[in-house]
C-alpha cells in the first residue's frame, strides 16, 4: 500500500492525473481492503499541515482517490469532503451533480456513449420476483436472461437465470466452435457463466470508456426449476482452475436456500448516471457479440466496441 501511495504521489506531484488514477485503480483490484485504505489517508492527514499549498491539492487529490476506493457508502460524501481543503470540492459538485466519482475530477476521459432511444432495459417481470421491492435492476439480454443489480458492498452483480425443472450438467469448457453447454435428460443451452463472462468483458470495456472508477463485477446463476433443479457436479466444478475454480461466481440454488430470496440489491439512488449509461449502451450491443463467434477474446470485444459504440 505505501509503494501505491508514493508512486500515486509522484504521478500527481508530476501533473500526470490521468495516469495516476488509472495506477490506482489498477492496483487495487478489489474493495474491502477498508481499514489498510483508512490508515494511509489517515497518514495523509497527518502530512497536511505541514505541506505547502500546491502539495496539499495533491494530497487531497490522493486522499480523495483513497476514499472512493472504499466500500460503497462509506467514502461517496468523504470524497467530495477531502477536496474542500484544496477548494476543489463545489467545483467538483457542480461539474457531476452528485457524488459519482472524484476521479472524473482529475482528468479522466471526458467522452461520452451515444444513447439508444429504442432500447428498453427494464428488468422482465419474473425476475421481480428474486428481489425486494426497492432494489433496482437492469436487463441486459432478454434473449438470454442476463440482468444485473448492485450489491450491499456496491459490487455490480451480473446474474443469469436456470428456469429448467431438472437436475443439470454442467461444463465450461468448449468443444470444437461450440459455445460451452449446460445438459439436462431432454435439453441442452449455452453455459450461464460463460454468457456472463461476456457481458463483464463489454461491460468493463464501457466503463473504461468513460472513465469510470474500479468497480467489482460479480457473476451469480440461479438455478430456479423446482426441487430437481440444481447442478448434479457442482463438487468437480469448484476443483477445476478450467471451470468454476478462482471465479468471482456464486451459485443461488432456490430449492435449498430459499431464505435467500428475496435478494436486497442497492435502490436506484447507488446507480450514478454514467453507470447507468453503460448499462444501457450494454444492453444494446450485447446480442451483437455472437457475430463475434464463440472462441471470442478479450481484444475482439476491444475491437467490436471500438468500432460500433458511438461517442460524442
């Protein structure tokens, strides 16, 4: 954490905001580190009185940077509040209308995705039923049952739904140019997780487009056909680095665990607008990648986007 700290630092100190911010998203891959965050902005504060002013705007920069890396709810209004010293924060306020993110504060990319006008992300209505009243949910393929909700922990959680009424196979791996399938005794569709990979893979390509801060991804399936319906080699799945193993990924079996239904997503109020954005531009394009072909990789997404997402 100090060696992030002082090359953060160095980066701010040198006026290359940009690249500071993208170090520091970078190396810190996930929220949750909150007490070792909250020592070093404490070590900061510390350093404060005794700097001059222009390295106290770095300071609060750095600051500010460290606070919107903490849990959702925790560093929002700390953000904004860390400015005021170096009299950035009413700027800051007028320029985003909330508290999104400091980073865009600091020279972040200042472009901005086209909207669609003929897309309709509104979640289905059997999907309701998996979530408490005031969560707010987004749809990103109907086609393929992809929706996507905002945790306690402010994770985006993409999550596909099994509605099949039997036990199912599962397998990740690919075979031939054939996308990785799910088998039942009378069916077989396309692996949920590897769906989902997609969509994190256009999501995270959006989100780096206009400059949005870390944000964790998450991936859950629910497997909701009944009693018979769950997946008869989870076990073997977990073991395998080729399959579920190392995976952001969280299984929500209906018919054992019913008490976690409803899910408690975050309201409307945790989404800012340029996430919301690209929730929208996602849903879009995302039935687009299966031009892509199903061996697809990273850089294809990188190339799709680069090529049909429209800026202003």
């Amino acid at each position: 954490m100090k060696r992030l700290i002082n090359n953060t630092l160095k980066m701010l100190q040198a006026g290359e905001a940009k690249k500071a911010i993208e170090f520091c998203t970078k190396s810190v891959r996930y929220r949750g580190e909150d007490e070792m965050l909250l020592r070093e902005i404490r070590a900061l504060y510390r350093k404060y009185p005794k700097t001059s002013d222009e390295e106290r705007i770095h300071l609060s920069m750095m600051s500010s940077m460290l606070y919107d890396l903490l849990s959702l709810g925790k560093g929002r209004q700390s953000s904004l509040l860390c400015l005021s010293p170096a009299g950035l924060a009413e700027e800051v306020c007028l320029s985003l209308g909330s508290s999104e993110s400091i980073f865009y504060a600091l020279g972040g990319t200042t472009k901005k995705l086209v909207l669609p006008t003929d897309v309709d992300d509104t979640p289905d209505e059997h999907i309701k039923k998996y979530f408490t009243a005031d969560s707010y949910v987004r749809c990103i393929s109907r086609k393929h049952n992809i929706h996507c909700y905002r945790d306690g922990a402010g994770a985006l959680v993409l999550a596909g739904v099994i509605p099949v009424k039997s036990a199912v196979l599962v397998d990740e791996e690919m075979f031939a140019d054939e996308e990785p399938l799910y088998f039942t005794e009378s069916t077989h569709f396309v692996s949920p997780v590897y769906l989902l990979d997609r969509a994190e893979i256009l999501i995270k390509e959006l989100l780096q487009i206009v400059g949005y801060p870390h944000l964790r991804i998450r991936h859950i399936v629910v497997y909701d056909g009944g009693a018979d319906c769950y997946p008869i080699n989870e076990d073997d799945m977990w073991e395998s680095d080729t399959q579920w193993l190392g995976r952001d990924l969280d299984n929500l079996i209906i018919n054992r665990t019913p008490g976690r239904v409803p899910i408690e997503g975050m309201g409307r109020e945790e989404y800012p607008t340029s996430l919301l954005e690209v929730l929208q531009v996602a849903c879009q394009h995302y039935d687009q990648l299966e031009q892509i072909g199903p061996r697809y990789m990273e850089r294809d997404i990188h190339e799709y986007v680069k090529k049909q997402v429209k800026l202003t």
